[in-house]
C-alpha cells in the first residue's frame, strides 16, 4: 500500500462522497481505500498517448496530488489519440491543455506540472516527491532513465508501450520483489531500429487501452488490492484481439537492481542508447548540417541532392521542395539512382533514419554526405512554421 500520508487522517466531504460512491461500494475499495487514494500522489511523464487515460482516470478516481512531465505543445497530429487535448488546444503547452482538462474532471485533484522534458539532471528530484511513477512516453532513453531513478528511490515504475495495434504493460517494482526494465531488456536496441509512433503509425485507441491498464496498475497499487504485474508483462494485440502473459524474472547480474549494481546514479541515457546529441546553429558538425544552414544553402541555389528517407505516406504530409524520396528500407536497392560524385544531404522526420541512410551511403562508398540534424521536425519547429506537424 502507498501514501504520501497517514490516510487516516484524511477526510472526505461530502460531495466527495458523492463523486466515489462506486468505489465507496466496492468492498475491495470502500473508504478506506478511498482515503488512501487521496493520500496518494503519482507522476505521469508525458501527457501525449498513453499519459492522456493515465491522468485522465487518476483525476477521475481522485487521487490527491497529481504530477505531470511535458515540454511539448499541441499539434493536429496528436488529436488522434491524445484525448486530453482538443482542437481548440492547438499550438497551447501540453500541460496547460492538460490541467484545464483534469481539474474540469476533479477539482478536488492536485496537478502539479513540471514543463521540462524528463532528463538526468532533473528526474530524480521530480520523482522523489512522489509514491508512483508513470512512464508514458515513447523513447528508448527515458524509459531507461524513469527505470533506474524509480530503483534509486525504490518507487515503482508503471511500464507501457505502444507501436501500430500492439502494446504491452508491466509493474517494476525491484523493492517489492519483482524486476526492473533492464532485467528484461539489458541492451537497447540499435538507435532508430526499432520506429517510433510517428514512423510505424499506432491505432488511435490502443493507447487508451493501455493507458488504462497502466492507472490501473496504479490504483491497485496504492489501495493494496489485487495483484499487480509485478514480474508479469502483458502483451495486447488489438488487430486480433489476443491477450499474452509473459513472466519477468530478476537478474542477479542487473547493472541497476542486481546484487553487485555498477550503476548507483543517473547517466547519459542518450548515449547509452545510441542517440546523437542534439546542435544547433550554422554548421552542426562533421557530416551533419543544421535545418538553418540547410535553409541558407538551398536559398543560395547550391548544388546537392536533397535525399529524404521517410515513408511515403510521411512525405504525403509535408516535404521540402525539391528533395528527392527514398524510404530507408529501399535504398539500398535504389543506390543507381544516386550520383556518387555528387553531395546528398538525407533527412528524416528527426535525423535518426537520415543517420543511419549516411552509414549505409558511405558503405556502399559514396563520399559527400550530409545529415541534417533534427530532421523534418526541426525544419517545420525552425525555418518553415506554416508546415504541417505529425
């Protein structure tokens, strides 16, 4: 059971009362339960997919004190699956969308925001002030920091992903017996191997699912009911509309909750995990080009091949004129179409993809090559505002 106070102590009133009747009904739940969800307070990283039925059901449930992790800001895009925000947010701070939209839930919720993006210099005093921690975003690196601040502060860590019409969720808790993330994925995999949302598209409701499953996880754990999924993951395949229950066991070996850790403090999670640190300004460095010095050269009327690896359907929405397309997966079938003696400058939506088209580019022993950092995105965030965001 979780508190951040002796539950005891705290009241309900009336309308309160009211407003959890259901639970107050539920045996399993009752006042007593209903007291120690008040107590509670939990953190939500992310407000987009999975963090908008996270926060949304922990308003409505009422727990106390209620954290929020964004730095983003509303696009068009999101509206498929980010039920937090509306139309009329567009182009507004996630977290101010957000608060608006819990405390017309709950009022009698706390939402206390944090607009910085979860990192290793910020997490752990953010999370110590909490009794759970939910991870919500959808990055390799944060899923990896929110893993080791929570063992560091034996808090537990509420896990969910989602890619296309596939997600999973599990509870790691290492100080409630169970494992942690690394336990079951020691290694990330290689940077921009495995595509994000963005890239591989995601079912506009099987984040509502999982979300779900995930403040579940979260009420259960601060009433003290159930069985949680400490040590269990659960796989949901919406397409076929089949449910996998896969054991997690714990690694003796762990780098972060073994018995001999060698990781005892937050580290450079991108560089753990194969991401290239992000520049800005003119020239962003050997083999890299920033989006404004793209801008300039192509206004110049240089001459190189701007090469865009991104899906088509990715292309459909917005593109620099002039660039040529090429999805990664075919460029390597495609090379005879490419000037070897000319330059190519490769973009994508980030600068992921782009990176790894200039690997393979130059192993197939092309030269002049270019990687613009930030991608489509920073382009659309920089140079050109009117373009359309996904």
């Amino acid at each position: 059971m979780i508190g951040s106070e002796p539950f005891e102590s705290v009241e309900l009133s009336s309308d309160e009362l009211a407003r959890y009747a259901r639970h107050l009904a539920l045996p399993e739940v009752g006042l007593e339960g209903q007291r120690r969800i008040k107590s509670a307070s939990v953190l939500c990283i992310g407000t987009g997919g999975l963090g908008s039925p996270i926060a949304l059901y922990l308003a409505a449930a009422g727990v106390g004190r209620i954290g929020l992790v964004d730095a983003d800001t509303v696009d068009l895009s999101n509206l498929q699956r980010q039920i937090l925000h509306g139309t009329k947010d567009i182009g507004r701070k996630k977290l101010a969308s957000a608060r608006d939209r819990l405390l017309d839930v709950n009022p009698k919720v706390q939402v206390v925001l944090h607009e910085v993006y979860f990192r290793a210099e910020n997490a752990m005093t953010i999370a110590q002030d909490y009794d759970v921690v939910i991870d919500g975003t959808d990055n390799f690196p944060t899923r990896y920091l929110s893993n080791d601040v929570c063992v560091f502060l034996r808090k537990p860590n509420i896990y969910g992903s989602i890619l296309r019409f596939e997600g999973q969720c599990s509870v790691f808790a290492p100080h409630l017996g169970g494992p942690c993330y690394r336990c079951m994925l020691p290694d990330p995999p290689p940077a921009g191997a495995v595509p994000d949302c963005a890239q591989g598209g995601v079912l506009g409701v099987l984040p509502g699912m999982i979300g779900v499953m995930q403040a579940i996880e979260a009420i259960k754990l601060i009433v003290g009911m159930g069985e949680p999924l400490v040590g269990r993951l659960v796989h949901v395949d919406a397409l076929n509309f089949k449910f996998r229950e896969f054991k997690l066991r714990k690694d003796p070996k762990c780098p972060v909750c073994g018995e001999h850790p060698s990781i005892t403090a937050p580290i450079d999670y991108d560089r753990f995990c194969g991401v290239p640190a992000p520049k800005s300004g003119g020239d962003a460095g050997e083999g890299t080009l920033s989006v404004t010095a793209l801008k300039r050269r192509l206004d110049a009327g240089e001459k190189f091949l701007l090469l865009d690896v991104r899906e088509p359907f990715e292309w459909d929405i917005c593109h620099i004129p002039g660039a040529k397309l090429i999805p990664l997966g075919e460029l390597s079938a495609r090379l005879g179409e490419l000037d070897r003696a000319g330059e190519i400058v490769l973009i994508c939506k980030s600068g992921m993809r782009s990176g790894r088209a200039l690997h393979l580019l130059r192993e197939a022993g092309f030269g002049s090559l270019r990687n613009v950092q930030g991608g489509i995105a920073a382009w659309a965030r920089e140079v050109d505002k009117a373009m359309l965001r996904y």
